[in-house]
C-alpha cells in the first residue's frame, strides 16, 4: 500500500461517495437539496483516495469523530472549481 494513502487515512475524516437513492433517502427528510450542499473540489485529495472516482455533482458523506462533539456526518456536493 503507497505510504501516501495510509498517511491520509489517519489525518482525514472517512469519505463516502453516495449513489443517487443514497442521497434522496439522506436529504430528503433534511429537506435539503443537493445544490444547497457545501462544496468540496474534485482535486481535493481526500476524493483521490475513494474507491470509487468522484465526478461533478456526486454526494459525499464524510464521517468526523472528535472528543467534544462526538460522531457527525457532514454532506458535501463535488465541484469542479
């Protein structure tokens, strides 16, 4: 395994790409829609490292852990620029 992705497992928050019923069972009871996502850049490294490759428009679900807030999710919509 290249030492650059093991690297960025332990410093990066667990990143999921979403299929499209994903993303409706998600947002639907947040009433959000996906255009009102924050947006992450497709060059952005933590993209490089999914299994799946990340195109425009694409959902992804990021899992943050911390002391004070415990387990979150937080949604972001794939950007070109």
């Amino acid at each position: 395994m290249n030492d650059n992705v093991l690297w960025l497992n332990k410093l990066v928050p667990k990143h999921i790409l979403l299929n499209d019923a994903d993303v409706e069972s998600t947002l639907g009871p947040l009433n959000v829609i996906k255009t009102q996502l924050p947006k992450i850049l497709l060059k952005d490294p933590a993209l490089k490292a999914l299994d799946t490759e990340a195109k425009p428009g694409d959902v992804v679900e990021i899992h943050r852990v911390s002391e004070s807030a415990g387990a979150n999710k937080a949604y972001r919509i794939v950007v070109e620029e």
